[in-house]
C-alpha cells in the first residue's frame, strides 16, 4: 500500500517542479514510511511513498517499464498479479522483478486500457505513455483505493491519493464549495463525486482518466458496473456452496504477502467468516485483534474472544475508552473533508493496534452491501409491500399527512417512533430510501441554514444523489436498485474512506475479502429470497458459513462500531456544542444561521430533544473548514 501524486502539463511540455512533487508526497508520508522517490520528465512528475507489502527489494517506485516508454506510479495490491503475469510472458513479455507493481505496466503496454479488466485488486495509480502520448489514471471497480485530481491555472493537472497531496501544491485555490457541505450533512460524508473544495475532483470507481497534450481535461470513462438485472438458478445447497468456494478463494488471495498479516475481529459475521476462512488457509496461527470499549452497550469483546477461541487465534484485545473523543483532532487531520461516521474513531483505534503486530489486515466490510445485511435493507423491503399495494396517491394523502404530524419521539422506544416511517411510505421508493440512509434531513438542513446558504445551493439537494442512481439502477426491484446505490456512493464515499484514511494513518494495510468483484457480481445475481428471508439479511452468506460458525455468531443482532455521542454532548463535549453556536467556523461562514444553531445546543443539553448526531456533525464540519479554509 502506497501513496501517489503528480503533475502533468496539458497544453505544453513545461518542466515540472521536482520539489512540488516532493511536497506533495511528504503530504501523504504517513501512507508509505518505508521509501519514498520521485520521476520526472518534460510536463510530467510522478512521486511515490512506499509501503512495502510483496516484492521488498525489487518494487521501487516510480517503475519504468521493460522498454522505458512507459512509467507507473501506483497504490495498492492486484491478488492475481502471478495469473496476469504469466499470460504476460505468454505473449513475449519478460520481468525484472516479483511485484505486482511491474505486472500492471507490462499490462498496459500489451492491452491498453483493456488491462483493467484482467486485474482483480484494489489499485488507483497513474501510467504515464510516451509513445501513446498520454496520462492514464484509473481506480479500482468498487473505490477501495482512493484518487482526486485538480485542473490548475498553470494549465496543469495534479493528483493524489488524498487531498492533503493537492493541498501541497501553491496553486490550488482553497474555495470552498456548498453543495458538498449539504452533501456531508445530508450523507454524514462528501460522496465520491463531490469534493469540499471547489474545482477538485475525485475519479469515481470504476473509471479511467485518459489526459492527453494539447486536449482539454476529458469525462471520466467507466470501465465496470454491477448489474442487479439478472438472476441466479440453483438450489440454495447448490449456491451457498459456491459462495462458500468464491469467498474461500477471496480470502486466499488476499492473505499473499510478504510482511506480517493479520484480521480485525469483531466477533460479527463478516470479520469472523473472513477469520474462519484464514484460519482454514493457514498453516500458522491467524493474528487478529479486537478494540473493546469500557461501556458494556458498546462492548463485542466476548463474541470475538468466542470466535478466536475456536479458530485458536493469536488474538490480541484492548480496552478503550467509550469518551474516546480525544481523536477527534486526529481523525479530521486523516480525512481531509468532513467525515461524520463516529465509528471511525475505533476504526482508527483497532488499526493502531492491528499495526504494532502486522503490517496487512484482513477486514470483513462489503458483505452488507453485496448480500442485504443491513436492517435498514428489511425495512425498506417490508415498506415496499405496503407501496405496491396501495395507490400512490392514498399513501402520499395519508401516510405523508400522519408523517407531519406525529410527534418526534427521540426518547421513546424505537416501536413508538414511527414518524420517520409514515413519512416515507408517503414517498416514493427512491425518496423514502434516500431518506432512510441519511443522517440529516433536507428539511432539519433548511432550519439552520441562512438565506444565503440556501441560494448557493441553487436547488441541490443531498438526496438527489440517491434518487438519480436508484432510478437508473440496472436492476430489477427497489431492494436490488437500494444495494445497487449503496455500492456506488454509501460503500466509497463512507465505509472504504473510513477504512482507508483510519488505517492509512497508522501505515496499515487493510484488504477487504467480502469486496472481491466475483463476489459483488454473484451476489447481485442472487434472487431477493437469498438476502433477505424474514428478518434476516445475508441470509445464503449466513447458510454458506454454517459450516464454520455457530448460530449465536452467525444470527446475534448487529452492533457495529457504536459511540455515545449524544452524551458526549450533555457532558465533556458541552462546552464544544456552545462554542458551534457562538464562535465557530460555521458561524464565521455564513451559511449558519447563529439563533438556528442555538437552539439546537439548547434543545440537546436540556435532554428535550436529541441532537447528537447533528452537533457530531457540525462538531466535524467546524474542525474541517477551520483546517482547510482558515476559518474561526
């Protein structure tokens, strides 16, 4: 695992500066500790910092290719680089070195664009071609590994693996842009086809980015999509027995290395099934540890301790703090933009731990995604029964009607909570789940914005996003069309930047097995019976792993990563839920409006109401615009 940056010229071959490529990769140290190096040539600079994973001695970046016209610069790890490698040399390609790294440039000069689809892995990187005269970026299928890139006035196009890589560079203009603000608010995130500041981009998953002289910056081309239009035939036997082979397989793929590998083991389904399968491929003890915290309604501890037991693990636990909110600092320094998914905080934590054993960890996120395993995918699936089975206009008439007026009870028991429910089955199926995987309504957003807030948004709205990619989903329910939108905007733009920027703060690998394409594209084929039956998500997932783990493992209620953010607020946090009402960046804006946010303040610490999540939310976008903009 690495970071990447460079510079390449558009319209004239002008020398590029080798100390702005330097800058821009010291920017990303933390991504790479083990050596870093540069490349430049007329209109072009490609910089690299290493993390050394396979091939110690012979993976140096950036790498030339065998007949020096090309040269990469690369972040990430292809499983099936030996395969690639040896239909490689079948065709007359020879190698110098071991690494994955040289497989991807002798691919691109035997294919071209057409590479990519050979390369199962988790990659972003940067070829520069003389003789085809060009730049090619891409990304991986699902955005595992990230990539923003920016136009500059030079007539330049910059990149990186993280902003703080385009920050580097003097001639980013630092302009904030509102419509991600409401994205991020709205999401609890800035989705991967937005960007906090104005003018930069982020090259979505999936694409390519082909940069030629002389020619302007072209549209993202998309080079893989999942399709939900299809279906699966066979038996439950027959198909849980082929998930079982295809994960098998991801996880061997993933446990190649040349460093310490480990897992992160929560003691859910997804990290234990992946740990049970390490457990099967490995001759020696799997690595694995846990973070528990101190506060038993947050604590997974004893599950995990149950699954390494049984798997004879070399597990390894720490006990944190529930008020662990002394990162707070930190994490806004790792993730750039504003990030409101508190879970982060012990993702940050469990990765620390991972790396003072291991410098690879297995993780088990994308099977929530892949096979319906969140609770919100039943809801949504039993709120669509009544739609189908009541006339639009009756539900928008009656549902809607009782929506707005039943009280919002944030103190009584989730069955008495029923506004938010009747409000979306009086929507339509993209608008109520677009509201459901938000964190922020778009009404609770237009309260404490100003009226100058609300004319730079010129009618964007964060939920448009979802209702867009719902609606064009190639799919063939509202069930396959939610997973379908959450693969392409929740996965990156939430789950994987999490895990990205968390562990690549501490210089950790993490390889997600549950996100292997083959696995992704089967469970998109997979009839809606197979994901959810009852109320149980992951429903052939949980059959497939039978085998191995036990019912109060495979069928406990998911926790996931929890913090006690609302009272962190009425507590050690009330003095900083004050201050984003009286002297914060969000008020210095002036996007906020001042009497809007004091009253929310008031409202949370008075008990009355619960604000937590907004005040996290505001908590984070205050840290992020004074660190990015100088604001407050």
């Amino acid at each position: 695992m690495c970071g990447i940056a460079g510079i390449y010229h558009l319209q004239t071959a002008k020398p590029v500066d080798a100390l702005r490529i330097r800058a821009m990769t010291d920017a990303i140290a933390h991504r790479g500790p083990d050596g870093a190096d540069l490349w430049v040539a007329p209109g072009v600079g490609l910089g690299h910092r290493r993390l050394a994973i396979i091939d110690l001695a012979g993976g140096a970046q950036p790498m030339e290719s065998n007949d020096g016209q090309a040269v990469i610069t690369y972040n990430g790890e292809v499983y099936n680089y030996r395969e690639v490698r040896a239909a490689l040399q079948a065709c007359g390609r020879s190698f110098r070195t071991n690494s994955d790294t040289e497989v991807i440039l002798e691919a691109w000069r035997q294919w071209g664009p057409d590479c990519l689809s050979r390369l199962n892995g988790m990659f972003a990187f940067a070829i520069h071609d003389r003789e085809r005269g060009c730049l090619f970026l891409a990304r991986d299928r699902l955005g595992v590994k990230p990539l923003h890139y920016a136009e500059l006035s030079d007539g330049s196009v910059i990149f990186g693996s993280e902003l703080k890589a385009l920050l580097a560079h003097p001639l980013l203009r630092r302009v904030p842009d509102f419509s991600a603000v409401d994205d991020y608010l709205g999401l609890g995130y800035v989705p991967d086809d937005a960007c906090i500041l104005a003018g930069v981009r982020k090259l979505p998953a999936g694409h390519y980015l082909m940069l030629r002289r002389g020619q302007g910056v072209p549209a993202p081309i998309a080079w893989w999509d999942v399709t939900f239009a299809d279906r699966a035939r066979g038996s439950a036997a027959s198909l849980s027995d082929e998930l079982a082979t295809l994960m098998r397989a991801s996880v061997a793929d993933r446990m190649v290395a040349d460093v310490p590998l480990g897992a992160f083991l929560s003691g859910g389904v997804d990290s234990s099934s992946v740990v049970a399968l390490m457990a099967e491929a490995s001759p020696q003890a799997v690595k694995t540890c846990s973070i528990g915290f101190d506060h038993p309604d947050y604590d997974e501890t004893r599950y995990a301790a149950q699954v390494a037991e049984r798997f004879a693990t070399e597990h390894r636990t720490r006990i944190v703090s529930s008020d662990d909110y002394g990162l707070i600092d930190r994490l806004v320094e790792a993730f750039d933009e504003p990030f409101a998914d508190a879970s982060a905080l012990p993702t940050y934590r469990v990765s620390e731990l991972a790396r003072e054993n291991v410098t690879v960890a297995l993780s088990g996120d994308g099977a929530d995604e892949a096979f319906a395993g969140y609770r919100r995918y039943v809801f949504f699936r039993n709120e669509e029964r009544l739609r189908s089975v009541l006339p639009g206009g009756l539900r928008a008439s009656v549902f809607g009607a009782l929506g707005r007026v039943y009280p919002k009870l944030d103190w009584a028991p989730q069955f008495l909570r029923a506004r938010s429910t009747f409000a979306e089955l009086g929507r339509s199926s993209e608008e109520a789940y677009a509201g459901a995987v938000g964190v922020t309504a778009r009404e609770d957003r237009l309260r404490i914005y100003t009226d100058r807030a609300v004319r730079d948004l010129q009618g964007h709205r964060a939920e448009d996003r979802y209702i867009r990619t719902m609606r064009d989903a190639p799919a063939r329910d509202p069930l396959d069309r939610a997973q379908y939108a959450d693969l392409k905007i929740w996965l990156p733009g939430d789950i994987l930047t999490k895990v990205d920027r968390a562990s690549m703060a501490v210089s950790l690998e993490a390889r997600e097995p549950l996100l292997d394409y083959r696995l992704i594209e089967f469970g998109a084929r997979l009839p809606q019976s197979m994901r959810i039956r009852g109320t149980t998500g992951k429903w052939l997932m949980k059959k497939a792993m039978r085998r191995y783990l036990p019912d109060d493992i495979l069928y406990r209620r998911k926790m996931g990563f929890s913090t006690p953010i609302g009272a962190w607020f009425r507590g050690p946090l009330s003095g900083e839920a004050q201050r984003i009402a009286q002297g914060s960046a969000l008020v210095e804006s002036g996007w906020f409006d001042v009497a809007a946010l004091d009253r929310i303040v008031t409202e949370h610490r008075s008990g009355r109401l619960d604000h937590g999540r907004l005040l996290w939310q505001l908590l984070m976008l205050d840290r992020s615009l004074g660190r990015l903009f100088g604001i407050g």
